[in-house]
C-alpha cells in the first residue's frame, strides 16, 4: 500500500469514472487533493460523498485554459481527457488540444512546482495492433488521420511532451499506459463495451455487437488499475519509459456479452452493427514491466468485477427511474 500523507496531490480530470476512485485511494492514503475538471464528461456525483472532506477541493476549469491560480503541489496525475470514442468524437479539436496543449499546461506547473507528474496515457497509442500481446516497445500502428486520430494521436503527442520534459527541464515523469477498465461510475452513455452491454441486458433492450463479436478486449476492474497508477507515481525509480496497466486476460466481446446475460438473466437478444473505422481488433498488455518495477498484477476476476458493476448499474437505472415513476403515479 502506498502512502501520499500530507502531500498536496492535484488531479487534472478527477471527476471522471478512473480520477474519481483515484481521488478516493489519495484521501485514503492521507494526501490533501484538489480536482481540477471542466465536467464536460466528468460528473460532480462522483465526488458528492467528499463535499464535507476538509482535505478535498473542487475546481472546475478547463486544461486547455490557463490554469488558476491553486497552490504548489507535491504530485500531479493527468487525467484530463474524454475516453470513450462518442465523447471524444463530439469536440475533436478540443479532445486534440486536450491533450497537447492540457498536457503541457500541466507539465509546465510541475516543472515550476518541482512536482512528480504522472501522464494517464492509452493502450490507444498501439492502435490496431500488429504485435501481440502489446509491449511498451512496441511502436504501434495508429491512422493518424481517421475519425479516433483526435485521442489516440493526442496521447501519443501528450507522451512525446511528457518525456521532452524530463530531457529538457528534468522534470518527474511517468506514463502509464492503461487498457480497458471498468467499475462502478462508468458512464452509461460512454461508449463502451461493458457499460453498454451491462445497460443494455439490465433494461432488456436489444445488446448491439460491433462487428462478429471476436474482436478481443483484456478488462481490468477500476480499484486494480488504481492501484497500478497510485504504485507507479510512488516509485522512487524512474520507469525509464511507458507502463502499461490493464489486465492481461484476454476475451472475446461475444464472451463478455454472454457472461453479462448470464449474470443478469436477461432475455435480450443480440444484434450485430458495422465495427466502427480503425477499431483494433486485439487487445492485450503485456505487464511484465508493471510487475517488475512496481510488483502490480490485476486480483479482481472479471466475474467478480461483473458483479459489481452490474449492481452499480442497476441502481444508477432504478434511482433515475424513480421521480418519473413518483411522477406518474401523482398524476395518476
């Protein structure tokens, strides 16, 4: 377990579904944080329990702005950025400057700060991968021009910053690297493959398919990816390059989508769509890097990790449900 007591910790986009935990393991782990977000995918519920935190601070800003004034801090995470392909596809150009410009924004106060910074990078950087499992040498093979250039181009710009600054300035970095991961406060309306699976056999609407369903995904339950990022800005050892973290077992999107109905009981029906341009076909991280430097490997098991994101779910579904169904039984 990592400690962070009494050091002032800020968390660029720590009001989304990944900053949101992280903030709670920092709390947890006695640091004082402020969350700078814009809320433009990020969402204040997922911080309402902190309201009465006295360690804890809310500053909603864009990255992409000059930052306000806020104080020196100890360490900066990086996580300001859309993460799912609908979010980052609205505002391309704003998702790109996001990314580079927010990057730098954020780099630039830890160089002044004399901050250790974190960089929450993608296994995007890899594209749709000719080398399998993904290693962090690898390369990647990314369109540069398609419809999802704005992110996976983004990050690997926002990479090349992050280590243009320890040359140049010297400045703390790490970048990790991180792959499909899921929990409770995911977006409904994200995008994502488990989110929109869990929705849609949760309602009993019709399950949508990208594709033949044989495009592979490695899912790694939020508190295990937390615990990689929290390790990895604790190491006093540079990485000495990319990390990645994500869970290295390997499944199917038809596998995840029968897994999901089982647990559910749902009686939806599966319907195949056109797999959207570039998406990768395989993914899976190698980790042997995570393991050795930070002595990290994923515990929770997709099962278990189902479960709880199926329960979160349904009660997000059933407290939205709630004052219509109040309504409607007043008008009647």
């Amino acid at each position: 377990m990592t400690t962070e007591k009494g050091l002032r910790v800020l968390v660029a986009g720590g009001a989304g579904f990944i900053g949101s935990h992280l903030v709670d393991a920092l709390l947890g782990n006695g640091a004082r944080v402020t969350v700078l977000d814009s809320m433009l995918t990020g969402r204040r519920s997922n911080l309402a329990h902190l309201q009465h935190e006295p360690r804890f601070d809310l500053v909603q800003a864009d990255v992409v702005d000059p930052l306000p004034l806020l104080g020196r801090f100890d360490r900066i995470f990086n996580l300001a950025c859309p993460a799912s392909p609908p979010h980052y596809q609205a505002d391309p150009v704003h998702t790109m400057m996001t990314s580079v410009l927010g990057t730098h924004r954020l780099l630039a106060r830890a160089r002044d700060d004399g901050a250790r910074f974190l960089q929450a990078s993608t296994s995007e950087v890899y594209g749709d991968p000719e080398v399998h499992p993904q290693r962090e040498s690898y390369w990647g093979n990314v369109n540069p021009t398609g419809p999802r250039a704005c992110y996976d181009e983004g990050k690997r710009a926002a990479e090349a910053l992050v280590f243009d600054f320890e040359r140049t300035h010297g400045t703390d970095i790490r970048i990790a690297r991180i792959f499909n991961t899921y929990g409770p406060r995911m977006r409904a309306d994200d995008g994502r493959v488990v989110s929109n699976v869990v929705c849609q056999a949760l309602a009993g609407d019709d399950i949508t398919v990208y594709g033949d369903g044989r495009q592979t995904r490695s899912f790694c339950y939020v508190s295990d990816l937390v615990e990689g990022l929290s390790r990895l800005m604790a190491c006093d050892t540079l990485p000495g390059g990319p990390v990645n973290l994500g869970n290295p077992n390997e499944l199917t999107v038809g596998d995840l989508v029968e897994r999901v109905l089982r647990l559910t009981g749902s009686a939806s029906r599966v319907v195949t769509r056109p797999l959207p341009v570039d998406d990768p076909r395989r993914r899976k991280p190698c980790i042997a890097r995570a393991g050795s430097l930070l002595d990290w490997s994923p515990k929770v098991d997709l099962e278990s990790g189902l479960k709880k994101t199926t329960a979160w779910f349904s009660r997000e579904m059933a407290h939205d449900a709630a004052p219509q169904n109040k309504d409607h039984a007043l008008a009647g």
